[in-house]
C-alpha cells in the first residue's frame, strides 16, 4: 500500500508539472502575429524533440513495435484532423469564449494526452523493479514536461484561450500519467510490452502535427528561415535537457 501512494504522487507530480510550462505567459499575454508565428515554431520544435525521444527510448525496448506505433500516430493523428476540421470565419473567432479551444487547440490537448499516457506507462513499470529507477524516471518526466506544458501553451494562448485555462488543459494533458502508472506498476509484465507501441504512437502524432500544421502555419506569419532557426532551436533545447539527464 505504501507504494501505491507513492507511484500516485509521483505520477500526479509530473501531471502537475507540465502546468508550470504556461508560466512565461502569465507575464506577456498578447502577442503580434509575428510572434505567435514564432510561437507555433517554438511549440513545433519543442514536440519534435519530445518526439525523438520517445523514439530513442522505444528503440531501446523494441524496434518494429516502436514503428508501428509510429505508423499508428501518423494515421491517428490525420483521423483527428479530419474529424476537427473546419473552417472559422474572423467573427466566430473574435467572439469565442477565452476558455473554448480552437481545432489546433483541440489537436495539441488530444495528441499530448495520447503523449502522456505512454509516459505513465513509463513511470508505472519503472517503478516495478525499485523505487530508485521510479523515482529517477519520476524526475525526468516532470522536467520533460515543463517544456511540453510550454508547447501547449504557446499554441492554445495565441488562439484565444486565457492563461489560467491554458495551465489547467496543459495539466489535463497529462492526467493520462497518473492514471496508468497505477495500472502499469501493478502489472509491470503486461504494460511492458505496450510501451514501445504507446511512445511510437505518441511521437507518429507529434511529429504529424509539427508537420502538416504547426510549422506551415508559422511559415505564413513570419519569415520561414527564422520560423525554421527557432524551431531547430527548441529540438535543441529538448535534447540538451534529456542529455543533462
């Protein structure tokens, strides 16, 4: 029983944690155009360096689970665009609710919520050996997912969304963790095998999104060549996190 509190805190604690990438906003709210072009760049390079580590760490476990999941995302994610789609005439924009999600809105929270689940499965198996791997996994997600939180929050604030509403879907997002942790250190033998399908899953839908949405929408609000140098950047910068991990 104690362990069961423990990998449930630990798994809220990195839930909560993704709420924390919202905070820069809380000190600038209105963005030009331009910036929100660069906004929707940052968020794209963001997710795809979240994206390569998912695959870095399904490799690992196994590989042809972890490119059919990655096949899977990509047709996930063109469902949920397809199912999202429509379009938004400037007067339904201007008079939408600051708490209601745009389409790219409503993609970004689905997608990172099919991204948070592979990772409580992460947390709940690597609890299953010992409580120190748990707890070194416990403190990598959290961190990762400050800069994910971020991601969300540079494309629903943007859009219309407040940032308050914004910090509460970024910690919806990963609501996913705490939920499955439980279940996956519990049955660490049958969760193991899912979590290269999930990170594969996870990361096909990302990088779909930063490619057929993100970036070609910040290509038309500011100029591509440093759409593309802050985008690199924010890869970079999720890289160098997970390697000062």
């Amino acid at each position: 029983m104690p362990h069961l509190w423990i990998v449930t805190a630990a798994a809220f604690a990195t839930a909560l944690a993704t709420g924390l990438g919202a905070l820069p906003f809380y000190l600038r709210k209105d963005l030009s155009k331009t910036q929100q072009g660069l906004a929707n760049a940052l968020a794209a390079g963001l997710m795809i360096g979240a994206s390569v580590l998912l695959i870095q760490a399904g490799n690992k476990a196994a590989l042809w689970p972890t490119l059919g999941g990655l096949t899977l995302g990509i047709v996930l994610a063109y469902a949920i665009h397809i199912g999202l789609a429509y379009k938004e005439p400037s007067s339904m924009i201007a008079e939408r609710p600051r708490t209601a999600l745009s389409r790219r809105g409503m993609m970004i929270v689905l997608i990172m919520t099919l991204h948070s689940g592979a990772e409580g499965i992460s947390i709940g198996v690597a609890f299953g050996p010992g409580d120190e791997l748990g707890f070194l996994v416990t403190l990598a997600m959290a961190l990762q997912n400050i800069p994910e939180g971020l991601a969300i929050a540079l494309v629903l604030v943007p859009s219309g969304v407040s940032v308050g509403q914004a910090t509460l879907w970024a910690i919806v997002s990963s609501l996913p963790q705490p939920l499955l942790a439980l279940p996956a250190y519990f049955a660490v033998l049958s969760f193991e095998p899912l979590m290269p399908w999930g990170l594969g899953l996870a990361a096909g839908a990302m990088i779909w999104m930063c490619l057929a949405d993100l970036l070609p929408e910040s290509f038309k609000s500011c100029n591509a060549a440093t759409a593309g140098t802050i985008a690199t950047f924010g890869l970079a910068a999720m890289m160098l996190l997970d390697a000062a991990l």
